[in-house]
C-alpha cells in the first residue's frame, strides 16, 4: 500500500493495551494460585490431582502469555497498513500466535480439570457427580481433542501457518473448521462453568449451614461466573475478527479476552480451597444481622463471664473419653488433619456428622457440663447434665 493511500488511515495503537493486560493478569492470577498450593501443601505435604492440573496449567499459561506478550512487539496493535508492519514482523506474529494459541489451549484444558478434580472430592449426590463426569468427557473432546486436531492439521506443514510470502510448499485448509472449533471451544466453556457454579449453589440451598459459612461457599462459586462472561464476550469477538479486514489490530481484544479466561480460570479454581479466608472476610464486612448466629456465637464464647465480681469462667464438656476446654480437645483422642484445618476441602462443606460416622439427627447424646468459676473470695463449681 502507497505513503499517499494511507495518509487517510488511522495509525493508532493498540499494543500497549494488550501488554498491561497481559501483565496484569499474570501477576494476578499468579498470586491466588500460589497462595492456593501453599495452603494445599502445608495441609497435607503433598499435591493432590487437583493441584498438579492447577498448576501445570497454570504454567502453560504463562508460557501462553508470554507468547502473546511478544506478538504486541511484531505487530500486535498496529493496524495492517501501518508502515511498521514488514512482513518479517507479520510472519514473527502469525508464528508467536499460533504458539500462544497451543499453550493457552492446554492450560484452559488442565485448569478445568482441575476444578472438575476439586468438585469429585467434594460430598455431593450421585447424580451431580455422574454429570460432572460427563462434563468433563464433553470437555476433553471439544476443548482438546477438536482445538488439536485443527491446529496441527489445519496447515500440512506447520509453518504454512506463518508462511505470510507462501513461497514454502505445502497446503492449508480453509478458514470453516477454525472457526468451528473456536465457536464450540467457547461454548462448550460457557456449559461446563455453569454446571460447576449453578449446581453447587442449588445442592447448598438443601444443606444447613450457617449464614456465614453459607454466604463464603456462595461467593466463592459465584465468582466462577467471571469465566463464563469472558467466554461469551470471546464469541462476540470472534465473530468481528472473521469479518474484518484488519486483523492485527481487531485481535486484541479476543488476545486480551482469551488470556483474561484463563488466568480468571486459574484465579476461581483456587478459590474453594481458600473458602475460610472468604468467610473471615465476610465477617469483617457484612453485619451479624446478616451473616446469623454463627458469629454471635463465636463471640459469646470467646467473651463469656458469669456474674458481676466473678474473675474467669471456663466452660469444660465430657465428649466420650476426651474433655473440651474452651473449644479445645484434651485428650488421648487425635483428629485427623484435615478437621484441624478450615482450609481444607473436607472443610468445605460443614457436614454434622457424630462419632462414628452416622448424621448426629436422632441419637441421643449425653453432655456433661462443668462450669468453674472464681475470684478472691469463694469458688463455685456447678455441675449438670444436658440430655440431647
């Protein structure tokens, strides 16, 4: 195109949008995620399935923006006619895109397997686990499968996808299974995130919980709705990008869009682990009228005196063999780590369960209830006993 043809065109650019986004979504994401193995590691000094799918998808990620980073560099931004715009530099870009495209590919791919990994570990019906089973074949096969076989076959061979001159020999197909596959990918992505976040809402609102542990789950399975708008806007851009004549400069919004899915991704499967840090912060926030009598209750117990002109009260309760004082176990019972630990996912769900196992509705326990107080002058012990 001639100096005077384009003298008309815009020339602005786009590229710097899409490097602080990319910037900010890595360092973003990289946070939860690495608060998210933390925790899963000091649990349990080991990685579970879910973890090994967050994080290696997590990386591929990375790698992915990295790779996207550097088309902002070749082209990216820029419109076709701008006079940068050589084609060396188109070629760089088509080649660093179609990378970025592989690895954002697999990383989505591992990030939703890991959130499928997490809810398989979590205690819910049958017929809810069944479905998610079947997510996850729909999945792989659409997600995976389909995307894979279209980048690695679409251009026969490979470097045909950048070869911008078309002096090397070999052959491309046309531009119909692309667009096929990027329409499913997305849609089947807008399928998947609201099985995994309407679902567990439904299955919740059976359960009781307290306001406050109720209000925590919900949040952190809401915030996976995130994904969801960001799958929907992709399918929007993709539409403008096969319709336009300026591809450079219209893909920055669907780059922008799909690092923004998996690193959002990435960002809510840490989430549920960390659920009590959501419930504490929910407690900060919200007043007690709105989060019930849990946190009332956590207060009383902390606060609790008896009498005017009485010094310290302490509560102490017979559970079997083993003694509560002020909420902590004494004796030569231990339990196991993960009920030690708000953060773990037996946690995530508060299920009342009795000693051996069985839903504590109906049995009938005894609780003996010693209640000893003191102060300069006298002692009173009171002791009773509570039939449940």
């Amino acid at each position: 195109m001639s100096a005077a043809s384009t003298e008309a065109l815009p020339l602005d650019d786009r590229s710097s949008d899409l490097k602080i986004s990319v910037v900010t979504l890595l360092v973003f994401s990289s946070i939860f995620v690495g608060l998210r193995l933390y925790v899963s590691w000091r649990n349990r000094n080991f990685f579970q399935a879910t973890d090994h799918f967050l994080w290696t998808g997590h990386l591929l990620a990375v790698s992915a923006a990295t790779l996207t980073y550097k088309t902002a560099d070749v082209g990216a931004g820029k419109h076709v006619w701008d006079p940068s715009e050589s084609p060396e530099n188109l070629e760089k870009y088509l080649k660093w895109l179609w990378f970025s495209q592989l690895f954002n590919l697999y990383g989505m791919a591992l990030i939703k397997l890991s959130i499928c990994a997490y809810i398989l570990m979590l205690d819910f019906t049958k017929a809810y686990r069944i479905i998610i089973w079947m997510s996850v074949v729909v999945h792989v096969g659409m997600n995976f499968v389909f995307p894979s076989v279209i980048l690695f076959g679409e251009c026969r061979p490979i470097y045909k996808h950048w070869d911008v001159a078309g002096s090397q020999p070999g052959s491309c197909w046309g531009d119909k299974p692309r667009v096929i596959s990027g329409y499913s990918g997305a849609a089947t992505n807008i399928l998947t995130d609201m099985i995994y976040t309407v679902a567990p809402l439904v299955y919740i609102s059976r359960v009781q919980l307290p306001k406050a542990t109720l209000w925590g789950v919900r949040a952190v399975f809401l915030l996976g709705l995130l994904t969801t708008s960001i799958s929907a806007l992709k399918l929007y851009e993709m539409k403008s990008l096969n319709a336009s004549t300026d591809p450079t400069y219209t893909s920055v919004n669907l780059s922008i869009f799909a690092v923004s899915e998996v690193f959002v991704g990435a960002f809510t499967a840490s989430l549920p682990p960390l659920r009590k840090t959501f419930e504490t912060l929910l407690r900060r926030v919200l007043p007690e009228s709105v989060l019930g009598s849990a946190a009332r209750s956590r207060k009383s117990v902390s606060r609790k005196s008896v009498g005017k002109g009485i010094g310290n009260s302490y509560q102490m309760k017979e559970v079997g063999n083993d003694y509560v004082l002020n909420g902590n176990a004494m004796g030569k019972h231990i339990r196991p780590k993960h009920d030690l630990d708000n953060d773990s996912e037996h946690s995530m769900l508060d299920a009342q369960r009795s000693a051996g196992g069985k839903d504590g509705v109906g049995s009938i326990t005894c609780t003996t209830e010693i209640s000893v107080s003191g102060d300069d002058k006298r002692s009173v012990v009171d002791q009773g006993h509570e039939w449940v």
